[in-house]
C-alpha cells in the first residue's frame, strides 16, 4: 500500500456522520495496517467519530463538516498517519454531496521509513501515565520543548525502555488547529 505513487482512501458519510460507503483501496488498508476492525463490514454504518482521535479533533472535525455543508464547497489541509515504521504525509479533501452526505478522500502522498516507534504502536501494554499526542501532525508534546517530532519526545521525556508505554491523549497542537480554522 506504501510503494509507488499516491494511495487514495475514499469513503463517504450520510448526513448524521455515518459512513455509507468505503472504497476499493479500504481492504487493503485495513489488511496492511493488521487492523481487522477497520475492514469494510466493520466500518459501515458507523459514524466517523468512532474512528476520529480525541474530543479536539472531533470537534474540529464537526467544524470542517459544517463548512462543507453549509457553503456547499471543498475543504482540503494536510496531515499525516504514522505507522510504529513509518511516517505517511496525507491530504484529506471532503466533498459535498447530494442529501447532506460528505466524501472523503484521504491521499497518501509520501511515505518515509523510520525506526520502530513502540510508543505508536496501538497493540502494546499502555501504563497509567499519558502523553498528548496531535491528531493531525502526529507531534508530541513535550514539557521542555513544546510540540516536537515523537522522536525528539521519547529522548526528552525518556520514553524508551519501560515496561509499558504512556497512554496516547490525542488534543490538536495549535499549529494544526490554526490551519484547519483557515479552511472554515
């Protein structure tokens, strides 16, 4: 799914947020991600806020659907999703459609290999501590340095070695907030 040129997810939401539709590529993702609760039966008739991170993102999330709705027209910023082994730079684009409905299209434009990041990797124990997560750039935030890279976060907050990894608190960074409310 990562090789070659640009990966497209579409999928498409009814007017109460529920997903309607999933396109071709949605196995596929599900089956590379070894994600069975994301395979097309699983995500039918669900609403997209059962796979949005975090109170912030959802809301913000609400925002950018309501534009959509409301002035009729086409919303599009970046973002990304990290693999434990891999960084993807996306870009969403939600549509409007007839009946209210919104589709999404989520454009994997670039991948980059990393180290495996255990403190991405959502099967691992978690502890009773947290670290907040973006939902959208996928930065940490650290204490002594703000947003940063996850890498830069596990040498600063020493996140490497523990028995179990910190609890991921998914917020929005201001960044990331302050370039989806340029889209509204």
């Amino acid at each position: 799914m990562d090789k070659g040129s640009p990966v497209t997810l579409i999928y498409r939401l009814r007017a109460d947020n529920t997903i309607s539709y999933v396109g071709s590529g949605w196995r596929e993702f599900a089956e590379h991600n070894d994600a069975p609760e994301l395979m097309p039966a699983a995500v039918l008739d669900k609403p997209i806020d059962d796979y949005i991170d975090g109170a912030d993102a959802q809301r913000l999330f609400a925002l950018l659907f309501a534009r959509v709705r409301n002035d009729n027209t086409r919303v599009t910023f970046p973002f990304r999703c990290d693999a434990p082994d891999r960084r993807r730079y996306c870009r969403m684009e939600m549509v409007p459609l007839d009946d209210d409905g919104i589709e999404m299209q989520s454009i994997v434009e670039r991948v980059e290999r990393r180290e495996d990041i255990s403190l991405l990797d959502r099967k691992l124990p978690r502890g009773a501590d947290g670290v907040t997560i973006c939902s959208w750039c996928r930065k940490v935030y650290s204490p002594q340095s703000g947003w940063v890279e996850v890498e830069q976060a596990i040498a600063e907050m020493d996140l490497m070695g523990r028995e179990e990894q910190p609890r991921l608190s998914h917020s929005i960074c201001p960044r990331c907030y302050t370039r989806a409310n340029a889209q509204r």
